[in-house]
C-alpha cells in the first residue's frame, strides 16, 4: 500500500479518468520521523478522553461535541461508532501522534464514494499548537485520499472567525467557495461557517 505522489499534471488526468475503486483510506500514515497517523483504537480510549478532559476550553470554542465527552465510556462508544463508520465506508479517524505521544485527532467526517470527495476535521491539544502539526498532517491525508485513494474533492468547513483553522485551509491552497449561515449549533448559538475545497487538478 504504497502511496503514489504525482507531479505531472498528464498524470492526474489520466487517473481522474481511471475507474474508480471503493477502497478504504488506509489504516496508518506516516508523515515524518515523529509524526504519525493511527487510525483511532479502543485501547486508546483512556488517553483520548483524558485529552479532552484537560482541553475542553479550547475544544469547545470551535468544536459542538465536547460535552457530549463526559466519561471514558463516552469516548469508548465514539471511537466504537468511527470503527463502524469505517467499515460501512463512511469516514475515518486518526489519532495524532507526534513524539509518541497522541497529540490531537483529525479525519474524514465524511466519505462520498458516488462523487469522490470526502471532508476533512481537525483538533490539537492547545499546547501543542503553533508547530505546524495540522497543516503537516491535513496536507498528508489530502494527498492520500487523492493519490492513494484516488478522490477528486477534499472539503474543509470552519467557522468564519475560527482564524487558526482557515489559516490551515490557505496553507493547503484551498479556495473559498462561500458561506454557509447558522451552519453549526455551538451550544447556545448558531454559528456561520465557510465552505473550503480543493480538488485533484488544483494541487501542486
Ligand atoms: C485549528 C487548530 C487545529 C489549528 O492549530 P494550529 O497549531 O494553529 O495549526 P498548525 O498545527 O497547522 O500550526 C500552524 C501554526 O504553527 C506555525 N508553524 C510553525 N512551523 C510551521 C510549519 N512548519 N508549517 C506550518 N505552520 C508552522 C504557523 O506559523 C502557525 O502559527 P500562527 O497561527 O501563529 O501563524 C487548533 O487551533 C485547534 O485545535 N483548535 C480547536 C479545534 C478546532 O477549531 N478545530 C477545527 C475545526 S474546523
């Protein structure tokens, strides 16, 4: 399962024509000496809750599940519930792994096999912000779902005054496509969000 970067614009047309295969994002990918994807597992359920509980203030700023994450056994039935989604096709969550150490999550919320396209989420712990760890792992992940995966569309959704995340959209060189209103419940308000996207024939 080794991953296919392609540089010639001939090239990615030639597979944005090939037929497509419903294969599944793979399990681990690894980004660089100490930086690592790992498809979320139940044996880590205790670490990840516990990643939450003690970042639950810069969590909930942005992201509407954190109080739903009350207890290991909150955290266990969630990571359950991804490895269901992932056998059914319909997503994937990894764990962030930098230094050995699981420093925050990110995946595909959601997988459109019918259109080749899939959308991308995203958190750090807050003291592990600011190194570059996101763009780094986003910018891996995109580049599998449309080299090893062969996807044609990578999506990104983020609240219009979320700056930390819409600076990740522009380093990938995602376009804004527009704006959605009320787009997400953040506990006692709706929030606006942009519309990022990116697809195979805009990468370089
Ligand atoms: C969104 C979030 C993941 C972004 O984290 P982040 O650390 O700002 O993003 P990155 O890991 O890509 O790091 C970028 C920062 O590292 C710096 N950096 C250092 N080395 C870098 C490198 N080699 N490459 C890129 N950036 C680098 C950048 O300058 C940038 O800092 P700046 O914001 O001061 O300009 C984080 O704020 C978060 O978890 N927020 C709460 C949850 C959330 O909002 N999720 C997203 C919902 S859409």
């Amino acid at each position: 399962m080794q991953s296919t970067i392609l540089t010639d614009t001939r090239e990615r047309r030639v597979l944005i024509g090939k037929k497509f295969n419903y294969e599944l994002p793979y399990p681990i990918l690894m980004i660089d000496d100490n930086l690592e994807l790992h498809q979320m597992t139940i044996e880590h359920k205790e670490e990840l809750f516990l990643l939450i509980d003690n970042n639950r203030n810069h969590l909930r700023k942005w992201l509407p599940w954190v109080d739903d994450i009350k207890s290991v056994l909150d955290e266990e039935n969630f990571i359950k519930s991804t490895l269901n989604d992932y056998s059914q096709g319909r997503g994937i969550h990894y764990e962030i792994v930098y230094d050995g150490q699981i420093v925050g999550n990110i995946g595909l919320n959601w997988i459109d096999y019918n259109n080749r396209s899939c959308g991308v989420g995203y958190w750090l712990a807050e003291k592990y912000t600011g190194n570059g760890i996101i763009t780094k792992c986003c910018k891996r992940l995109m580049k599998h779902c449309f080299y090893d995966l062969n996807f044609h569309r990578f999506v990104l959704e983020v609240a219009v005054n979320n700056t930390p995340s819409i600076k990740v959209a522009n380093r990938l060189g995602m376009r804004l496509e527009g704006k959605s209103l009320d787009r997400e419940w953040l506990y006692d308000h709706f929030t606006d969000s942009f519309l990022y996207a990116i697809t195979i024939v805009e990468i370089n």
